[in-house]
C-alpha cells in the first residue's frame, strides 16, 4: 500500500514538529530496520511528503459487513464481487489453541451459540474450542440467506483472501486476552505462504488497538507492516515510528493536519507512515476523509466509498 494522500503542508508539519519530544531510534536500529529521520540534535526532523493525488485504497471492513455477515466468507467474497483490494478481520483465539476470525470476545451477537449451548453462558471465544465453534451458525443472524455460514479459522480466512486475490488487513483482537497471539498469528501467516516476500511487500499489515501488540509483532518479524489502531498525541508519533507503519484513526477523530503530521514520519521500513481510517460508510464522510490525505478508509460498504472517492 502506498501513501496517496494529497501533499503535507509545510505548516502544519512545523507546527506538529514544534510538540516533538527527543527520541532515540534504538528498537528500530536493534533490528536492522531503517531508523526514522533524526536531527543531528536528536530531535526527529519530519519529512516533507508529496503523497500526490491518488485515490485511498479501499478496506471492506470484516468483508463488505454491511451486505454479508461480518467476518465471514461470504462477507470475502462479497468484498471481491464489490471490487475491494483490502480485506480487514478480527482475530481470537479458541480454548484450544485455534485461531479463529470473530469480532467480539463472546459468541452471542454473531451466531447461535444461546440455543446451541444454553447453559455456556457468557459464550466467550476463549471458552469454547474449535470444534464447538464449527457447528454455530454465523450467517443466519445477519439474513436467512447466509443460514450455514461458518466461523472460519484464520487458516480458512487466509485461504479465501489468497484465492480471491485480495490483501488483508489483520486485526489482533482483545489479545491482552489471548498471550502469545501475536507469534501464533505469525506462525499461520507463515504456515500459508503470507510471510513471503510478495506477501509481506503489500499485501498485509498486522494491526491492533494494543500498541504492545504491533510492537510485539515488529519485534518478532520486523518485515511485516505494522499498523497501530487509535490516535496517539503528535508528540508520541517518533516513538510510534519505530514499530509501526501505519495509524489508523477513528474518522471522528482526524483532521488534515493531524494527517499531515502522521505523514511527516518514517515508519519502520522507512517510509512515511499511513493513515488509514475507520469506518466510513457513506459518501459524504468519505469524501470528507480523503479530502483530509488518508491512504485508506476501512467501510462496511466498499461500493459507496469508490462510488465518492474513487479507487
Ligand atoms: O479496522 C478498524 C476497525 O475494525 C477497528 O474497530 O471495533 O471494528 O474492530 P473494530
Ligand atoms: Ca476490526
């Protein structure tokens, strides 16, 4: 993924530069990775970017979530029949060790886990195992049409994105719940072929809302992109630098030169830092974003967003 936003103000970068804390690249030079830009004084210098005026690239939000049922295959597929480049997923980790693609840390909203097992109460992710998960229905809650819908693995979900010729955005999801799944995610990426060179180059990026997870997931593979869910202070941006590729804000939350300032750093393969943001779903707010020089909007609904912004 590249960045395309439109070009960084020169203002606004001096402006964020002035609330910049001293910083020392030490984790990204431990790793051999390209440190990010240094002034002599050691104080981080900001780039100045010409991100140029192409499209953001488009993420289909759990799949097209708002036309399938979220997280699901069908919410793939449904992803790659809108044309949508990026697939994003939240990733859990089963009783059992399996890793399996839902949103929330229980059952309850997304399948019919209350009439399946009644008495398993609160229904969380982390309770049931596999082979439990496999048998609810994830697709009748959403329309009776996807009745049958499954609960896919991370290894199935992988599987559909590679056959449909598709990136992934991969969210680790709760992992203060779940230690250890950041090396456990790696391992599957690894065990299908997602941590070749083609794969690693662009077409994944690890995210989380748990800095220390993207900076756990850095740490023991330093070639994958990395993106970092929230939005940290302009100050904090230099150590952000160090482990993460990408910050992905909430929409409600951005502005052109908060953009700009996220823009003016290098991330840890030495590029300027993207900004992908979330979720946008209807034309108006999606134009409102790219005008602001985001390299991506996350969206339920894939088709609105390049109908108003293009990509
Ligand atoms: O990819 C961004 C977005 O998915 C983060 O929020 O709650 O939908 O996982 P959430
Ligand atoms: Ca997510």
């Amino acid at each position: 993924m590249h960045a395309r936003a439109v070009a960084a103000s020169t203002t606004a970068l001096l402006g964020a530069a002035a609330f910049l804390l001293p910083f020392t690249p030490a984790r990204a030079a431990d790793h051999g990775g390209p440190r990010p830009v240094i002034a002599d004084a050691g104080i981080p210098r900001p780039v100045i970017v010409d991100h140029g005026t192409a499209h953001p690239v488009i993420v289909a939000h759990r799949g097209a979530s708002a036309y399938a049922p979220e997280n699901t295959l069908a919410a793939v597929d449904k992803a790659a029949a809108l044309g949508a480049e990026w697939v994003e997923n939240d990733v859990q980790r089963t009783r059992d060790g399996e890793l399996v693609v839902l949103h929330d840390d229980s059952l309850q909203r997304t399948t019919d886990v209350e009439e399946v097992y009644p008495d398993r109460a609160p229904w969380k992710v982390k309770d049931f195992t596999a082979a439990e998960i496999a048998r609810l229905d994830a697709g009748s809650w959403f329309d009776p049409a996807y009745a049958g819908a499954r609960v896919p693995t991370l290894e199935q979900f992988v599987h559909r994105v590679e056959r449909n010729d598709q990136k992934l955005l991969l969210e680790l999801k709760n992992p203060q719940l779940y230690p250890g799944i950041e090396g456990e995610t790696l391992e599957v990426l690894s065990n299908e072929g997602w941590l070749d060179d083609r794969h690693v180059r662009n077409r994944l990026v690890v995210q989380s809302f748990s800095a220390d997870s993207v900076r756990t997931v850095h740490d023991l593979k330093p070639a994958v992109k990395t993106g970092f869910l929230g939005t940290p202070p302009v100050a904090d941006l230099p150590s952000y630098a160090t482990f993460t590729d990408q910050i992905n804000p909430s929409h409600g939350s951005l502005s052109t030169p908060y953009v700009a300032a996220i823009h003016g750093f290098r991330g840890p393969h030495g590029q300027p830092m993207e900004v992908l943001t979330w979720t946008v779903n209807d034309a108006a707010a999606a134009r409102r974003v790219a005008g602001f020089g985001v390299d991506g909007i996350i969206t339920n609904t894939p088709d609105v967003v390049r109908d108003a912004v293009g990509g």
